[in-house]
C-alpha cells in the first residue's frame, strides 16, 4: 500500500493489531547504531581511575608515571577540573526544602564515597592506552570507616558528608489526617504490621553506558552522544553544570540497548567528556565497563519498610501507616531523594482506604547512588500493602483473594479520589482479578495445596496474588510542581504531511526498546490514513526534535503518543479547510474517512489527504489566512496521570529441603486501557514480570560491612537466563482512560510493579504451613532455609 493509496475502510485498522516492530530488523541484523559504534576520527579515550575504597580521604595523587605512559595524552584530578565546573551534579528533586543536597562533582577532590567513586580520568589516544594507564596513577588514600546500614547510618557515628553534617538526607512527610489514622488503630479489630527489605538491585542494561562528545568544526559547539534515556533533560543539565548556553550543546542519543531507568540520569562520565572536548577542542570518548556498570551506574531499590494495616472484624482495611528509610548511597543523582515519593501515593494500592500516613527518611551511605529502576517506588509500594494484605488475610482467617474482594475499590466508584488527594482515572479491579483467578484455576490449586499438605512430603505448593494500581505519565506539569521536582511532565510532537502524502513525526520521547516508531506510526496511520510503512518517526536528536520531556515513567504513551494523535487532529483540521475549498464545500460538510475527504450529500465528491497535502506545499490555491504545508505541533500536558493497574497470580513448588523455589505457572491480567500494539503491549510485560521475578527470586547488590559490593560482576549477580524464567500466561481488560482522547493508559513497568510481591506471597504461601510468615527478597536457598529456621525456632 502507498501513500497516494487510501485506505478506505475501518476493517484496515492498525491500532490494536499485532504489527511486527519497525525497529527490529535493523537491531536484529546488527544495524543498530550504538553510541560505541560511532566512527569518530581523533577521539581521545577516557578512563577514569576509581575508588577501591568505600570511604577514604585522598592524600595525595601521583599522575607522573600515568602521563609518561605510551599514548596517555592528559592525567587529571578533581582539582585539575574544579574551575570547569559551573554548578555542582544536577539534581532535579529538592523534595524538602532543608534537604541536604551535599557538593558533588564528577572527580571528587578529597574524600572517595563509594567503592567506584572518580578520583581521576586519563584520557589517551586509544581506550587500552587509556586504561593501562589508569592503574599507574598512585593514590593515597587514608581509610574512614564504611557505613552501609541504614540505621548504623542515621547514628550519625560517622558522617560521609562534612557539609551536611549527618547522614540523614531528609525526612517527607505525606501529611493527610494523622487523626484519623490514630483512630483506625485504636478501633481496630485486627492489626498487622510488615518488616520487608526492598535489596539494592543492578539494573543491568544489555548496552552499558557509553559517551562521547564532539566538537563542531566551527565555532564552540558541541555534540554529545551518549546512551540515554533523556537527551533534551541531558542537555539542559550539561548547559547548567557548564556554564555552557544550551545552543552549544546538541545531544544524541543513538541506538539506546536499554536503560530500565538507570540512563534516566545524568552523570559524571557525561559532564567529564563534555568539558574536556570543550576544553581541548577534540572528540573525546567512554565507554563503560561491565564492572563499572555495577559500581558507577545508580542502583535501584534499597529501602527498609515497615507497614501498618488496621481492619474492622471483616478485614476491611480502615487504615494504613508506613514508614520508610531510603538508601540515597553516596550522593545524590538525578531524582535519588524523589524515588520513594513516587511509590507514596501508592502504599493504599487497589483498596478503599479512609486513612493514611506515610514518612520517609532518605540516608547517606558509603554506597553506589540509588535512583530510578523500573518502577523507581511503586513496585515497593505494591510490594508492601500486598504483602501486608496476605499479612491481613491469615490474620483475619480468611483467603487472600477473598481479603483483596472485600477491600477493592469498586467499578462505580470511579473516577475515585484518593485518601492521598489524587484522583484515579478508571478501573475495574474486580474484574482483572477474577480473570486472573480463573485463568490460573486457583480453586483447583487450593484444593491441590490442601490434599498435599495433608499428605506431607516435603515439597510445598505455594499460590500467591497481587493486584496493583500504577500511577504512570508523569504527568501534568502542575501535580510535579507541588512535588517539588523541578522538570515538566508535557510532551511535545509535531507532525508533517509531506507533499507526496508520507507523514513525518517528530517526538520529544526518547525510546530505548519500546517500539515507539511502530506505535507513532500506527497512531498517525489510522489518524491520517496512510501506511504505517509511510510514516517516518524522527527522535533522540536535540537538533531534530528540540522539545522533550524524553522516556520513562510508563509516560510515553500516554503523554507523547497522546500528543501525536493530537498533531494529527490538528493536520487533519487544516487538511479539512483547504480540500472543503477545493471542493467548494463547506468544512462543516466534509468527512474524513480512509484519508479521505468526502462531501455529505455530494458522493461524486472527494479528495484524498496525499492530494491536500500536495496542494499545501504548492500553496497555489489555498483559502484566505491558511499557511502552506500540512504541519501541526502540539505540546500535551495531560490533565492527570494515567493509571494502569491488573493483577498477577502464580504457583510455586518450594523445595523444603534445598530451598529451591520454582515457579510452575505465571498469569498476568494488566489493563494498560486502549492497546496500540498488543504485541508491544506483551513485550512490555513480559519483560517487567522477568524484573521483578528477578528481584524476588534472584538478584541482590550485596555489599560486605566494609563497603565493597559483593556481586559486582555476571559470576556473582544472578541476573535470570532464559531457562530461568517460567512461562507466562498473559491475560487483559481493557478499561479506557478518560483522561486523554485515546483512552491508553501506560504499560511500560506493569509487569515489574505487580511481579515481587506476586513471588513472594507464593513462596510464604507454600511454607505458611511451617509457620513461615516472611521471605526477605531474593528468596534464594539461603533466605528460605532461614526463614524455616527462624519459623522452627532455631537462630
Ligand atoms: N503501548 C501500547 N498500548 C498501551 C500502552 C503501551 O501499545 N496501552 C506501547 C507503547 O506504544 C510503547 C510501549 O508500549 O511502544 C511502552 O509504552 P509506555 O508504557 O508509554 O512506556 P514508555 O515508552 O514511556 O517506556 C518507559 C518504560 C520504563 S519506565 C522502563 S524502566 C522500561 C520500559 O519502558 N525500560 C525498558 N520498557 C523497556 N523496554 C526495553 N526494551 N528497554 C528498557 O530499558
């Protein structure tokens, strides 16, 4: 099909349907074009001398034999840089105003943080010239004590920041009806309270980072490349940290192999090979190692929760009070202190909740920086209340999908204000999880857990639930600014129909893996009625698409995509205007169906929109005060967020005698409202399940007490291969939004916010029996023999 032939009819729909990705053939035959791949003639390579030290004072550095070296072009130490710095690391969430937002530059001058921490880079002519001499560079470090728990952290026994003068980062209060609260607990029929740890997890893109920043020919400006999930947020930071004006800087962000939020960031490696291009008037290059990828990239997670459900005699829940440490590690980054605010709104869940109140307290460690991973506080959040709700269930004596029933916010409720103020835009909890409940047959599985429990043995079958609600979009600008966060939540696109009838899309999202060409151009292709083949998206350019608020958040859908369709509405206004005066119609008559226009009354009438687009450019005949071309851009900011939400179900075989659990069945029902592209969709949650399956069952940045992180590489990190993963049966609802004129919702974390608390309510299930009431996360052989113990009585 082309351009220039319609489609005519509804039955060619393209939304909702399966279309394979656009982006893929080129990814999957090695054509993608990686930051790495870059032909860059002169680069300079930069390594970057790190800290073996958790927590030292530098005393001295000797860069002497570094710089004799062979091919080492220039040593340098955080002093050398200091007078390149115009502002300290951006950090874009001042969430209290006494925050502590302590002095951090990407070398640091005299004391190292974190096992990783930049002491010095070199750059040379090549990356092994660069790296060799790395370990020539002689520093004196004076070791000061590590501090890696949160509560030995708050002591203040050993501050890690002089400036700041504790460990203590800030505290947040939800501040709702403390009152109410108050009496929830002491009308209480039942109460119950959850100790769980959310384990610091690597979020270990395929495609670590990787930078490198050129010089234009002429004049001062720059372009800098790097794997990014946010090049317009990227630009911005670097002209601030600078000093630079942003109309220096262009940056790209080519080929992205994931970043799951962990290049929802800017960091230090960026600014270094920024300023030292700028500085040197040469090209100048990083590439991170798999190591550096676990000690230099932020960490997910890393928060100690405790949570209080008060109910009436039926398990109603009548209150919910939570208290939470973060781990903020060494230094701030990007949106660090914000991670734990994002999941506050979310620590009621799915349920009908009069009363609540949440604190956080953010603390300094001698650990990596934790920031966003996908979820970035809501997996915690719906870890938390649907741990406690099975908390609840055995508490009340009751079934934990009848506890869930008795609590869900009803259809008719909606659209529903939260005791928390925000309101949610549609759901039908009920229903996902009836679907879930069946598809996963777990009546039969109950009564197959019964029969075997009264046959003994020694291997448990474990049946665990989850419902959840995502607050995803991020959002209307208006909402983040009382949240203090200092970026937009808009999205911009424009959209162009060419002359010979192809549409162009410009987006400021910035996909990494998600599909967005196949999703934009399925979105303009029912719009505008043209091939998907036929719509080019362009993207991840500062030059090309000026206007970004860039990928993550689930937003991007919701936000960006919105906004294409938006473009097009407006394109296709325009479009209405010329073709109602080529035809010598009135606008008001004419219909766009197929792509074309046809007059109501008129059937020998008609004009296709390839045909307008083309008397657009040629402007010979246009009606009075309409501008030439078929063009439209259109800057959303979506009146709220959008608010997927499903349920996940599974069974687990936990063996008593080894510890080892294996998951026999998973079945996810999400809502994610209209589908653009089930197949995405699918994909999506797919791999958000494998994340959070990953952290109940597998992953966990361990550190020892001295700081140094433990599983710092493959061998020891147990990110799950595919014969690891259990199968999944996807299940849907679909339950539009209203908020936005496509009716989606986002999709992009589903599957990791409903996935931990899912695994891990099987595997307490299965032991529950024995008396096991809790699983710290992962639940490897280790932590599930100490949990039998522990329910045994023993130490
Ligand atoms: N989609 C759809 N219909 C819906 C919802 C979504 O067809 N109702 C499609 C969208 O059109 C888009 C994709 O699903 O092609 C994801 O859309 P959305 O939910 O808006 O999420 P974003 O595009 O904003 O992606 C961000 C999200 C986040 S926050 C993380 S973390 C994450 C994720 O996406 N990291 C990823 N998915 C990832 N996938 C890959 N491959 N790599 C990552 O790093």
């Amino acid at each position: 099909m082309t351009a220039t032939e319609p489609r005519t009819d509804e039955a060619t729909k393209v939304t909702g349907t399966r279309l394979l990705r656009k982006e893929d053939p080129a990814l999957l035959t090695g054509e993608g074009r990686y930051t790495d791949d870059l032909q860059i003639p002169g680069a300079l390579h930069m390594s970057v001398v790190r800290s073996p030290f958790a927590h030292a004072r530098i005393t001295s550095i000797d860069t002497a034999d570094a710089l004799a070296s062979p091919g080492v072009v220039a040593v340098y130490t955080g002093a050398d840089l200091a007078d390149l710095w115009a502002d300290q690391m951006p950090m874009a969430w001042q969430v209290t105003e006494d925050m502590h937002n302590p002095p951090h530059f990407p070398v640091t001058q005299d004391t190292a943080r974190y096992v990783g921490d930049a002491v010095a880079v070199v750059l040379a002519e090549s990356s092994v010239a660069a790296r060799d001499a790395v370990d020539l560079v002689d520093v004196d470090y004076d070791p000061l004590p590590a501090v890696v728990d949160l509560e030995a952290a708050l002591t203040d026994e050993v501050v890690i920041h002089e400036s700041a003068g504790t460990n203590k980062a800030y505290t947040w209060d939800l501040e709702i009806d403390e009152a109410a609260v108050a009496k929830a607990f002491d009308e209480a029929a039942h109460t119950v309270t959850g100790h769980f740890v959310q384990q610091r997890l690597l979020p270990m893109p395929m495609e670590p980072r990787a930078v490198a920043c050129v010089p234009e020919p002429f004049g001062g400006g720059l372009t800098l490349y790097s794997a990014t999930q946010i090049p317009h947020i990227l630009k911005v930071m670097t002209a601030v940290t600078l000093g630079m004006s942003e109309a220096d800087i262009r940056v790209v962000a080519p080929s992205v192999g994931g970043g799951f939020g962990s290049k929802l960031e800017v960091y230090a490696e960026e600014m270094l090979c920024t300023a030292l291009a700028h500085k040197l008037r040469r090209p100048v290059r990083w590439l991170e190692e798999r190591s550096e990828n676990a000690q230099a990239t932020i960490h997910g997670r890393g928060q100690i929760q405790e949570i209080d459900l008060a109910a009436d005699a039926d398990g109603k829940v009548t209150g919910v009070r939570v208290r939470l440490l973060a781990d903020m590690g060494a230094y701030l980054q990007l949106i660090t202190p914000g991670i734990p605010l994002l999941g506050s709104f979310l620590y009621c869940g799915v349920y009908d909740i009069p009363a609540f109140s949440f604190t956080c307290t953010g603390v300094f460690t001698t650990m990596t920086p934790t920031d966003a991973y996908r979820g970035a506080g809501r997996p915690e959040a719906t870890y938390a209340i649907e741990r406690g709700m099975d908390l609840l269930a055995r508490e009340v004596g009751v079934d934990p999908a009848e506890i869930r029933r008795r609590n869900y916010i009803t259809h008719d409720q909606f659209p529903y204000t939260a005791v928390t103020g925000l309101e949610y835009d549609s759901g039908n909890h009920e229903s996902a999880a009836q679907i879930a409940l069946d598809m996963a047959g777990y009546d039969d599985l109950r009564a197959e857990q019964a029969k075997r429990r009264e046959e003994g043995g020694t291997r448990h079958l474990g049946i665990g639930m989850s419902s959840y609600f995502e607050m995803c979009g991020l959002a209307p600008s208006r909402v983040l600014a009382s949240l203090n966060y200092s970026a937009g939540g808009w999205e911009s696109a424009t959209v162009r129909m060419m002359p010979t009838g192809k549409v162009q899309v410009v987006s400021g999202a910035t996909p990494h893996g998600q599909g967005h060409e196949t999703s934009w151009s399925m979105i303009v292709a029912d719009k505008l009625g043209v091939s998907p083949d036929d719509v080019e998206v362009l993207h991840s350019d500062t030059n090309t698409s000026p206007h970004g608020m860039d990928t993550y958040g689930s937003r991007s859908l919701p936000v960006g995509g919105v906004a294409v369709a938006l473009a097009c509405d407006q394109v296709i206004d325009k479009a209405k205007q010329i073709a109602a005066h080529q035809m010598e119609a009135s606008a008001d008559d004419l219909e766009l169906s197929g792509g074309v226009f046809t007059v109501r009354g008129s059937p020998d009438k008609e004009m296709p929109m390839a045909a307008v687009a083309f008397e657009a450019f040629t402007a010979h005949d246009l009606p009075d005060g309409v501008e030439p071309n078929l063009t439209a851009q259109v800057t959303y900011d979506p009146p709220n967020f959008s608010w997927p939400f499903g349920t996940h179900v599974c069974a687990v075989e936990v063996d008593e005698e080894t510890g080892a659990v294996e998951v026999r069945d998973y079945v996810a029902v999400d809502d994610c409202g209209t589908q653009i592209n089930p197949m995405i969709v699918e994909g999506q949650v797919h791999g958000g399940i494998v994340q959070g399956l990953a952290q109940a069952l597998f992953e966990e940045a361990v550190y020892d007490a001295d700081g140094n992180l433990q599983a710092g590489s493959l061998a020891e990190y147990l990110v799950p291969a595919a014969p690891d993963v259990p199968p999944m049966r996807l299940g849907h609802s679909v339950t539009p939004s209203p908020t936005n004129s496509l009716g989606v919702k986002g999709v992009g974390e589903a599957g990791t916010i409903g996935a931990a608390s899912t695994v891990i309510n099987a595997v307490v299930d299965a032991l529950s029996h024995k008396g096991v009431t809790e699983m710290r996360m992962p639940a490897s052989p280790l932590h599930v023999w100490e949990a039998l113990q522990a329910a045994r009585g023993g130490d």
